[in-house]
C-alpha cells in the first residue's frame, strides 16, 4: 500500500482492510471502527427521565468507555427491584407518592438493556461503563432482523388483543416487547457509530430506516394504553388492525427481498388502507378513532421506510 496513504488514514502493518467490489473496481478501506476517548459525564442534579437519555446518547454514540457522576440519593421512599417492569416509574410523574429511583438504579437499568456494556466500577457518586467483547457487522445484521421480528410480534399481539375483545393482561406486557426492539435498536445504532454500514454510503439511510422502526414500536406501544383504558372495539378496528400488521409484514418482505413487484404492492396496499379509513372513519367511536390516529402514523412511517428501501438499493 502506498506509505503516503497508510500515513493519512493511520494505517499500521498487522491491521486489516476492508476489500468492496464496485462494479471492475476493488476498492480498498481502513477497516472502521472508531475509538473515543473515555469521557466523563456529569448528571448530577437530572431527573431519572434526563438521566436515562444521557446514558442513551453516550452508548449510542459508540464510546467504549465513560464515566457518570451523578447525585447520592438519601430521600427514597421504598426499595424497588430492578427490572424491565421498574422502566415505568421513568415515565410516571415525578411528583407522585410512588418508588423513588435513584441516580445509580437508573443507570443500571439502562446498563441493563445496553447490549455489550458493563459497570465494571461504582462508587456512592459515580461509576464507569465499559464495553465488554467486540462488536461485528454480523452482530448487527442479527439485531436488525430482530428488531423486524420483535415488531411483528408486537403488532400481533395487539391486534390478537382487539380480537379477543378482552386482553388486557396481554396488553399490559407489551412494553416489554417496545423494551426489546429499542435494546436492539440502541445496539444497532451505535455499530453504525462505531464502524458504518457495511455500503458506508448508506450508513445514515440506515440510521433514519432505525429511527422510524424505533417510532413504529412506540405507536404501538400507545395503541396498547388506550386499549387498556378504552371501550370494546367494534368489528371495524379488527379490519384496521389487519390492514396495518400486512403491511408490516409486507415491508419485513420488501427489505429483505427487494424487487419491483414488493415496492408496488406496498404501495397498492397503502392506497386501499387509506380508503377503508376514510369509508368507517364517521361510523367509529372517539376512542377507536384515537387508535385510528395512531395506525395511520405507523402506516405513514412504513411508506417512509418504503422510499427509504428504494434509497438502500442504489
């Protein structure tokens, strides 16, 4: 390799390249994978919400190692295990009399759902994460078809729900799944931070395809509160439930599968749900047609991951 070269991208003997076939071209690149300093972040003084998202941002963002100094804690009012069920007090409101998280069980509940990373050091005010083992494109391409499973999962789940008319047992475990698909979502994220997509051109249609998968599962995730809260759905939203858990199924099919005759159907299919929103929109309750508002998003997010799938292929 030209000693110039090797200079400018930092290249020393022993590492490896990456070799990609364009057309009668090879073309030859330093192997990606960022390495960030280790920082220090200070959330002294946040509340459990900001918290939670600055532990967020900094995995995503691929550093290997990072340091949080947060508040100690001395005014909780009852011990509360920690586990996936725990995530609700993050979105209760602050004020109420209910389990108070502290700073360090915040942190390790995200730790928790954090694929790859560890605490490997705590003290009363801070602690250090780390990344444990190596991360791998095939890693990623594992994660990603989970993420497509798990939100299939989920819109059955809630559609079976509806059918069955009286579920809500099985409705109250769906955030569980929503926790799965963003811990996958989260993963996914900061392997594209750390090493690109494997066509590295198409590393941020990649990062928009996550970010819309990601608003799909909250969608449902809201279908399924009202649900909880709601009346007995009529026959119609039976139909509506149908329509948009095919046409996910049917975008899982196109990403995976292009060709042309996949795209049209995803289309066609769009055009024919949007006319039965429009012939039962009147004859539904306030309730139902809340939900409605809900599916026709994901519905919109799914049209947007379509054009997005077109982008991947060229």
């Amino acid at each position: 390799m030209p000693k110039s070269w090797c200079k400018k991208h930092h290249v020393k003997a022993g590492e490896e390249l990456d070799f990609i076939e364009q057309g009668e071209s090879l073309v030859v690149s330093p192997e990606r994978n960022l390495t960030l300093p280790e920082i220090t972040i200070d959330v002294r003084g946040l509340t459990s919400k900001i918290i939670w998202r600055y532990v967020s941002s900094v995995y995503r963002a691929g550093y290997d190692e990072f340091k949080l100094v947060f508040d100690n804690l001395d005014n909780k009012q009852r011990y509360s295990a920690l586990s996936y069920n725990t995530l609700n007090f993050l979105y209760s409101d602050e004020k109420d009399k209910g389990p108070v998280l502290s700073p360090i069980e915040v942190i390790q509940l995200m730790v928790n759902r954090c694929i790859g990373v560890e605490i490997i050091d705590q003290k009363s005010k801070s602690c250090t994460i780390k990344e444990l083992g190596r991360t791998t494109p095939q890693e990623f391409d594992n994660a990603l078809r989970r993420i497509f499973l798990l939100l299939i999962s989920l819109a059955e789940e809630v559609s079976s729900s509806v059918k069955k008319g009286n579920a809500q047992e099985n409705l109250k475990s769906v955030h569980l799944i929503d926790t799965n698909i963003d811990r996958f979502i989260d993963f996914c994220i900061r392997v594209l931070n750390k090493k690109g997509y494997k066509d590295f051109r198409k590393t941020p249609t990649m990062h928009t395809i996550l970010f819309l998968l990601e608003l799909i599962g909250d969608e449902y995730k809201k279908i399924a509160i009202h649900l909880i809260e709601a009346k007995k759905m009529g026959s119609k939203m039976t139909e509506l439930f149908d329509i948009q858990e095919n046409q996910l199924k049917k975008y899982y099919k196109l990403f995976y599968k292009f060709n042309k005759e996949a795209c049209l159907d995803m289309y066609e299919f769009d055009i024919m749900g949007h006319t039965y929103n429009r012939e039962v929109y009147e004859s539904l309750s306030s309730d139902e047609k809340e939900i409605l508002h809900h599916l026709k998003k994901i519905g919109i997010y799914l049209m947007s991951l379509a054009e997005l799938r077109v982008d991947l292929e060229y």
